[in-house]
C-alpha cells in the first residue's frame, strides 16, 4: 500500500519522458528473473499513457500554471530497447517464449544471431539478444567495402544508414550497478545514463519511476 502511494506521487510528478529507453540487462538476469522483461515493459506503457492523459487533461481544462503548463507540453515514451548481453555461443532461444509475449501488449521485433521477428502492435519494443555495437559497426564497414564506397563517400550519414538500429536512445538504463555493454556504442553517445544499484531480479516500478524522474531533472547538453 505504502509502495502504491509513493508510485502515485512520483507519477503525478512526471511530465517529460525520454521519447526512447534502453534498458540493458544480462543473460544472468533474464535466468534469475525471466518475467521481468514483461513486466517493465507494462510498467512503461502505463506510465507514458498516464503523463499523455494527464497531459490531455490539463490541455482540455486550458490551466495556465507553470507546473501544469509543463505537463501539458510533456512528452510521452515512442520506443523501449532491451539488450540482453550474452556470452558467446549461449543458448539464447530459450528466452523466447517469455519474451515473445511482449507482442500480446506492444509491437515486438525481436534481434537474435542473424534472425528477426515481428509481431504485435502499439509501442515499438525492440529486444536485442547477445548484439554487440562493435559488431555491428564493423558490419557497417564491411557493408561499405562490399559496395565499392570510396573513402571520400563516408561520413556521419552514410554509416548511419548501414547501422542495424536506426534510433538514439534518450536514457540508458543499466541495473545491478554493473557497468555498460557496448550495444548501441554510436547511437548512444549521447544520451543520459542510469546506473540502478538494485538488481534486475528485483526491480519494481517504483524503481523505474525514480529514473524517470531523475531523467527529468536533468539538463541535456548533447555533447556541447
């Protein structure tokens, strides 16, 4: 009860949320908490419906307050990236059952060795397993090299267009207090980061509502 009213009040304390979170989780976490990834999943959507209703509230009773104001303007969540980082050779298809049912609440693609899956619809949920941003930068590379680039021809936008995941997380999430993957390494550069000292296993909603807040408060600056 005391955990569902302190949720409520950091909630009502929301009006800006990062437009795309990537949390970044272990295959130690997906075996201690398998559930877990659905669960976050709902706590997202929930909480970016409630700041969108909140928001369209505020806007339809035309309240001009500053702390209001700032709620009607606020964004709401438009993607959610889970990495699951994984060693070598790990038998990573036995976490798909569990993460398939993201597709049953959200539009689901799912990334594992050479494979893709897609299925369901609403918010955009990406789920990477085992994906490497090292990896995926040099397949960039390769991809260039195979189709005769010449080295006057590479910039910023060109290796963009070759990258596997075409979008830049506002807020990197890391549980456990561990420190970061390289997933994402290009597309994150800047974007805020999280360092949660609760594990994934057990991490509620009241958890995540505290990043978000955190995210909230911060000025970014975009590398300037």
């Amino acid at each position: 009860m005391i955990y569902w009213l302190y949720e409520r009040r950091i909630e009502r304390q929301l009006s800006l949320l990062p437009a795309h979170i990537c949390v970044m989780i272990t295959e130690q976490d997906m075996h201690d908490a398998p559930d877990k990834i659905l669960a976050c999943t709902r706590w997202c959507i929930d909480i970016s419906e409630g700041v969108a209703a909140r928001a369209s509230g505020y806007a339809a009773r035309e309240i001009d307050s500053e702390n209001e104001k700032s709620v009607r303007d606020g964004s709401t969540l438009n993607g959610l990236t889970f990495h699951i980082s994984t060693k070598k050779n790990s038998p990573i298809e036995k976490y798909l059952p569990v993460i398939r049912k993201i597709g049953e609440i959200a539009h689901l693609v799912i990334h594992y060795r050479e494979q893709t899956e897609d299925s369901g619809t609403g918010l955009p949920v990406t789920v990477a397993i085992g994906k490497s941003g090292r990896e995926e930068i040099t397949e960039c590379i390769k991809s260039m090299a195979r189709s005769h680039t010449r080295p006057d021809q590479v910039d910023e936008k060109l290796l963009e267009s070759c990258l596997t995941f075409k979008y830049t997380p506002d807020f990197v999430i890391k549980t456990g207090g561990d420190h970061l993957t390289d997933f994402l390494i290009w597309q994150s550069v800047y974007s805020e980061l999280f360092f949660s000292d609760t594990n994934w296993k057990y991490i509620r909603k009241v958890d995540v509502l505290r990043a978000l807040r955190d995210y909230q408060s911060r000025v970014r600056r975009f590398g300037r």
